[in-house]
C-alpha cells in the first residue's frame, strides 16, 4: 500500500523534506494562504521516513497546487513525480511499487530532464506581497471603498458631520453621503424637476434622503452640543418672552401714571370749582406806616410767629457801635422793640427758623450770625462776602449761606467751624441773591442763573431751572410747592420784568424733579433796586408779591384765579412778608427807612 503525507497544522511542514519555499520573511503557512495550495487528504496520519524510500503517491487522486496563478496537475506521471520532487527533495525519486503507474528513469537524459524540472520549480518563490500592478484582493478593495465611502466631512461645507443634530449624515438615491441640513437647502435652491445629487448629478429629491448609520463615523458626537442649543435656544425665548412681558409691564405703568395725573387734575379741578362759590374777595388796607431810620439802611425782614414780632435790618443809630443789625417790631401793638447789633458792613439776607427758635442773618463782612432769644450765640466766618441765607427744611440743625462767585456753603449749627459741603457752578460767578431750601433741594438764584440742587442725595447735582433772563430774587411756597423766580427788565426799557411761577414736582418711573414754568406775570418796565418777591397766602387765595418801580406801586398778583391787586407805595418796596396773628393777615412791605402795614380785609364777591 501507497505511503501519504501527513496534512500537518498551518505553517508546518513534513519532517525529512527540505523547504526549497521557505524565505526569511514569510512561512510555509503564509505561502499556503496566499497561493492556496490544495493537498490531497488522507485517513492515515503518520510522518514519513526518508530512509523509507521515496513517498508514494496514489495515481488516482489530483494534486493541485496554485502559485500565483491557476496551476493544477490531474492524473499525470510526470506530475506525480513533480509533486514528489517539491515535497522530498530533487535527491528523492519514487521506487518501482506494484501499485504506481509511475516508469523508472534509468537513461541519463531522462534523469537529467527531471533534474532540470526539479530545478525550475525549485526557482519557484513564493511573493509575500502582490506587485503593484497587480488589483488588490476583493476583501481589501471592500474595506478601502467603506473607509472612502464613510469620510470624514461634508463635501458641500467641508465641515464634519455628526450622529445627529441638523447635520448629521444623510445619503441620496445616488448613495452619495452629505450633512442633512447642507444637502436640504442645497435641493430647496434648485428647481423641483432641475434637483441634482451635488457629487454626481444624478436625479434627487428631497424625499430620498435617508439617515445613514454609519458603521464608522469619523465625526465628532454632537449630541451634548445639540442639547444645549436646544437649551440655549429655550433660554433665549424665555428671555424675549420677560423682556415682552417687561415692556408690556411698563407701558401699563406709563398708562396707570398718566391716569392717576389726569384724576388728580379732575380731583384738584373739582376741588376748586366746589371752593369757588365760598372764596372770599380780599383787599389789603393801610394799617400803620412806621419809621424804622432816618438814615436808611433797611433792607431786609423776616417774621417770628412765636413771639408776633417782626425782625428788619437796618443801619446802627448809635454812633458808638457802628454798623448793621436788627429790630423788633411787633405785630400786636406796632410798636418798635429791641435793637440787635450784628455786623459792620450791611446785611444782605436773615431768615428765623421757627423749630429752634435761631435767627439767621447774612452780610457783605463774611460773617453768618446765629441770634437765640434776642443774644447774639454763633458766629461763623466763611471768607466769602455772603448775600443769601436758608435753613434747612429738613434738618433744623443746618444751613445754607450763599455768597460771591456762585459758592454755596452748607453748616451744621453744631460745629460751625467749617462747612459740610461746598456748592459751586463753574459757568457762573455771579453772587448768589437767593437761597431757599425745599423737601426736593436747594434752589438758588443769581444774578444770571437759577439752580436746583439735589442735596439729599450724596452727589449733588445743579439743574438749570427752565427761566430765562438775569434775575434779581426767589421765594418759594410750601403749601402749594411752587417756586416765583423775579427776573429784571431788558436794558432799552422795551420788556418789563417778568414773574415765573414753576411747580415742582417728582417723576415717578426715574425719581426726579420735573419744574414746570405754569404761570408768568409782567412785572416794571425799570428796576434801579434789587427788590425782592414774595409769596402772600390768606385762607384759599394766594397772591405773588412784587414792586413796580415804574408803576410806583406794589402788585399782587393773583394765582389760582385770584384776583389782582395793587397798593400805592411811593417808596420802593425792598422787602415784602406776610404774617398772620390773632387771626388777622398783614402784609408788610419794607423800604430803605419806612415799614408800611397792610391789613386784610374781606370783602363781598
């Protein structure tokens, strides 16, 4: 019985047979894999003895042996010596065996052709590698049209696609691969019957679009970053919503603000119209004409309301003690009282605050006297020739003096030895004439300008009344929180000088004060002297006080329907005060030496 070779594992050989197939960087087993070499099989398993003889192989079965190419040898003499030459070696030729059909060389030449052949497959080399010309197997072609199909980015964008979101990775009809969001609007821009794949321009339509779930995606996992656009997105639409919402809010505000004025105006109209049939008509009649000082010197007065006493500066009758003080006058008896020696160089503005019972006065000497119960008690220095003066209307421990150069100084009676603050506007340098202390701050009056200042607040910011025109004094009314400014009359003697009636009030949205010009009064055609204006109240009618030096006379000009009037005065009213006692109104008007004393008197309407 025929010998067979025993089919060993991959990359192993059969013992006693030389490897004329083996080089240094591939095996027998790689050989076999790439070549695909086809040996019989066999039921016996046994390694074979070269000292045996020759291997035997049977005739009746093929031998197939492929290298780099289809090669096969079936049932062939020849072929079976071959095969045996390839296994055993070219030294190992089969022996005569009753089984085989294979003849016996016994002539040189036909040993020396076997050789021969036994050589040229010998030259046979196994190449672990293909040429390059050679097409690459199908698996590796397969694998290398997947990488290419997969990609890494949009060829329309030319940006990397993701596993979802608006750009993930969709594919045509064609199977070409694009970013959903990029291939969509690309069809939309085309005509319905002209859509196109954008790579091959094949036919496409919108509903061909299919979401690929790629078995390798190079792109990165956009999944978070669609998420919280999404959130983003939300986030802002929240936000548009309460801005909406705001703006709504606010315009009911406005709408709400806007109706709660107009019921106030109906409120106050109909307030007045009811009070109208029982207002009282009023006239002003001389009571007492009092000589103050021969020499002059009056300027300024003020009323006490505790004690019924007027105070009027005027000049010192003692030559001893020259200078500038006060007088009391009462309101009782018009007699004159006492006399108070204040300053050397006239007085320019006094002022008595009724919560301390103090009396404030002001001069050209720099110096700002305190007066408690008829005794001269603080006095302050502010290096500074002062012309205006106002307590505080809401700290009655404060003060305010005005002076030269447009400066404002702000002291505490307790501790009057340097000032809290100082209040100056750079445009103007003019003395400061007037000074009047209000629950929404400070208005101050120059010559040249007319002023707000916010003083509750920690800065302290002027704003520039809506008057125009070079002014000469401003008085301010409590009860109905409107301020009368006096400007002076054009210098050709065309224009008389004019009164403007402001109302103060705050803006409710942004908390600031709004000053109105509500009301204008014409005033003298001339005015040679600083006189200054004066608010006069009696019950429900309110008057501004002024002097007209070219009338010679002193108006009273009615507000709030009130009617106008106007007194004689042959001397020009500096100072004018109205002041109530016992339950009677006087109005008294002060020149440089006289006091003249109008009493009120009701009349029939």
């Amino acid at each position: 019985m025929s010998q067979y070779p025993t089919a060993q594992s991959q990359g192993t050989e059969s013992p006693g047979s030389p490897n004329i197939f083996e080089e240094p960087e591939q095996s027998f087993a790689a050989a076999e894999n790439d070549n695909q070499i086809d040996l019989p099989s066999t039921s016996r398993n046994h390694d074979h003895d070269p000292s045996e003889g020759p291997l035997d192989v049977p005739s009746d079965e093929p031998i197939q042996i492929d290298l780099a190419g289809p090669l096969r040898y079936d049932n062939d003499d020849s072929n079976d010596t071959v095969l045996n030459i390839i296994i055993n070696g070219p030294g190992h030729l089969p022996a005569q065996s009753e089984d085989s059909n294979l003849t016996a060389f016994s002539d040189e030449s036909t040993r020396q052709s076997i050789n021969e052949d036994s050589n040229s497959c010998a030259s046979i080399r196994l190449n672990p590698r293909p040429p390059d010309d050679i097409e690459p197997p199908a698996k590796l072609r397969k694998m290398n049209e997947v990488e290419e199909v997969d990609g890494e980015t949009c060829p329309i964008c030319l940006d990397s696609w993701g596993n979802s979101g608006d750009h993930r990775l969709v594919a045509l009809r064609c199977g070409h691969l694009f970013g959903s969001e990029c291939v969509e609007r690309w069809l939309k821009a085309q005509k319905l019957k002209d859509r196109t794949c954008p790579t091959c321009k094949g036919k496409a339509n919108l509903k061909d679009l299919r979401f690929i779930y790629a078995r390798r995606l190079v792109a990165a996992d956009t999944s978070q970053i669609t998420a919280l656009q999404k959130q983003v997105e939300i986030l802002q639409s929240d936000k548009s919503r309460t801005e909406l919402e705001l703006e709504k809010m606010k315009i009911a505000h406005r709408a709400c603000v806007q109706q709660l004025e107009g019921l106030r105006s109906t409120l106050m109209k109909s307030q007045s119209n009811k009070e109208q049939p029982s207002r009282k008509s009023w006239r002003f009649a001389l009571e007492k004409n009092l000589e103050i000082c021969k020499d002059g010197g009056c300027r300024v007065l003020t009323y006490n309301c505790r004690t019924y006493e007027l105070y009027v500066s005027q000049k010192s009758v003692n030559y001893l003690f020259p200078g500038f003080g006060i007088r009391k006058i009462s309101c009782v008896d018009y007699k004159l009282g006492q006399f108070v020696h204040l300053h050397p160089k006239p007085i320019r503005d006094i002022t008595y605050s009724q919560h301390r019972d103090l009396l404030l006065s002001v001069a050209l000497d720099s110096t700002a006297r305190i007066v408690e119960r008829g005794i001269l008690s603080v006095t302050v220095n502010s290096g500074m020739p002062l012309w205006s003066c106002s307590w505080d209307n809401l700290r009655s421990n404060e003060f305010y003096v005005g002076g030269v150069g447009g400066v404002i100084h702000h002291y505490d009676v307790r501790n009057p030895s340097t000032y809290l603050r100082m209040l100056s506007s750079p445009g103007d340098l003019s003395p400061v004439v007037s000074l009047c202390s209000t629950e929404y701050g400070l208005l101050s009056c120059q010559l040249n300008s007319s002023k707000l200042w916010a003083v509750n607040t920690r800065q302290c910011e002027p704003r520039v009344l809506p008057v125009e025109g070079s002014f000469m004094s401003l008085a301010y009314d409590n009860a109905s929180q409107r301020a009368v400014i006096a400007s002076r009359p054009s210098s050709n003697g065309l224009e008389r000088s004019k009164l403007s009636v402001c109302k103060l009030k705050p803006s409710i949205p942004n908390g600031e004060v709004i000053c109105d010009v509500v009301e204008t009064f014409s005033g003298s055609l001339r005015s040679s002297l600083m006189s200054k204006v004066a608010w006069v109240r009696l019950a429900s009618s309110a008057w501004v006080a002024a002097h007209s030096e070219s009338d010679s006379a002193l108006y009273l000009h009615g507000v709030d329907g009130t009617r106008t009037m106007s007194l004689p005065a042959s001397e020009p009213a500096l100072d004018v005060c109205s002041v109530e006692t016992n339950g009677s109104n006087i109005l008294a008007a002060l020149s440089e030496s006289r006091l003249r004393l109008y009493k009120a008197v009701p009349t029939n309407t």
